[in-house]
C-alpha cells in the first residue's frame, strides 16, 4: 500500500498518512493547510512524503 505522510521536520512527527487511493494529492495539500496550519505559521519545515508499506507488515 502506499501511503503519502505529512511530517513535520522540527518535532519529527508525523502530522497525518493518508491511502494515496482515497486522497490525491491536491487533497493531502488541502488538508495539510487546513489541519496543521499551527505547525506551518509557527515556521516549522512540513513536509508530504511518500510511503510505501509491504501488505504483510
């Protein structure tokens, strides 16, 4: 399954995962702004990266 994360450099925490076949990418952005605008005014490095996870673990 692949996965995009969005992480946050500075806390070196992931904000959210989000299934790449349910959420494009337009819509992880979205969500990013929105939900974690906190991280991104408070001039922390939020990044989206992608994720990929073997079905068996």
């Amino acid at each position: 399954m692949e996965f995009r994360e969005i992480y946050c450099s500075n806390c070196k925490k992931i904000l959210g995962r989000y299934n790449i076949k349910f959420y494009s990418d337009d819509k992880i952005k979205e969500i990013a702004n929105t939900h974690h605008i906190n991280h991104i005014r408070s001039g922390h490095q939020v990044r989206i990266r992608k994720l990929v996870k073997d079905a068996r673990s």
